[in-house]
C-alpha cells in the first residue's frame, strides 16, 4: 500500500539543523509531486516546502524562506527537508504529503529549545 514515513526529527538547540527524511512506497514516487508540512497545536498544517516531481526548483514558504532546503532523490524514493537556523517558532510536527495522492506521513517531531 501506499506508505510515507518521515524520520529525522528530535530536540535541537536554537540555531541548530536537522534534515527530516521521507521515505516513500507503494507508489511511482518519481511521478508525483511532493510536498512538506508542519503543525503545531491547535492551528492547522502549514505548508514549508513543495517538490515538483522532476525534482526542479522547490519552493518553500516565507517564513522558512533561506533556511529550509526540501529536495528529492527519486532513485531512493525519498523527500528530504534540511533545517538550518532552527528557532524556537519552527517547534511543530512535521508532515510530507502527496497533494494530488491526498496521501499523509505519520509525522515527525521538531523540537528547537536550549
């Protein structure tokens, strides 16, 4: 079946990196598009990072703008979201999707605190 599974996540220090991973099966990952997610409690799941599925330019949001880098490798069938410059605000739990697949990860949490 379909799956996603992300990893990488854990307490970091403000300032600090991390590279979240998304491991993706069940599908022709090379053929679609993907994208990253976070969500912190009681608001609903921001959008950090967007991978066409040629593996082209991402985009990411402006609050993540020139610290956050997602890219993918299609012949490892994974999504990747490197982190740097991490601050307290990124804390959250941290989703890869397939958009046209409506298709979920488990998520990953992210905690930056000294």
């Amino acid at each position: 079946q379909v799956q996603l599974v992300e990893s990488g996540g854990g307490l970091v220090q403000p300032g600090g990196s991390l590279r979240l991973s998304c491991e993706a099966s069940g599908f022709t990952f090379g053929n679609y598009d993907m994208a990253w997610y976070r969500q912190t409690p009681g608001n609903e799941r921001e959008i950090v990072g967007f991978v066409p599925f040629y593996g082209g330019k991402a985009t990411g949001a402006a609050s993540v703008k020139g610290r956050f880098t997602a890219s993918r490798d299609n012949a490892k069938n994974t999504l990747y979201l490197q982190m740097n410059n991490l601050q307290s605000e990124d804390t959250a739990v941290y989703y890869c999707q397939v958009p046209t697949l409506k298709i979920w990860g488990q998520g990953t949490q992210v905690t930056v605190s000294s």
